[in-house]
C-alpha cells in the first residue's frame, strides 16, 4: 500500500515540474500550440454534441 502511493505522489510531482516546464520555459510555443488546437477541439466538441442530439429519441 505505501508503495502505491509513494508512486502515486512521486507522479503528480513528476506531472507538476513537466507542466511548469511547458508553461514556464516553453510558454510561447505552448500558446501557440494551444491555441493552434483550440479551433479543431470546439470544432469536434460541436460535432459530438450534434450527433448526440441528431440520435437522441423523443
């Protein structure tokens, strides 16, 4: 068990200094990454949902 969440927090960690290192050190590239991504994500955000709705029964 102590083993489970010794691994558990040494990942968040690991997961947390990567994050600051993307946001920190490569901040313009993530931005325009980001923001490269951010039309397709809504665009297939959209066609979820109007699927969901064209399949939805009455």
């Amino acid at each position: 068990m102590a083993k489970k969440i010794v691994l558990l927090v040494l990942g968040l960690l690991v997961m947390a200094l990567g994050f600051y290192g993307l946001i920190v050190l490569w901040w313009p590239q993530f931005a325009g990454v980001f923001l490269g991504l951010l039309g397709p994500a809504i665009f297939l955000v959209g066609l979820i949902i109007f699927f969901i709705g064209w399949s939805a029964e009455e």
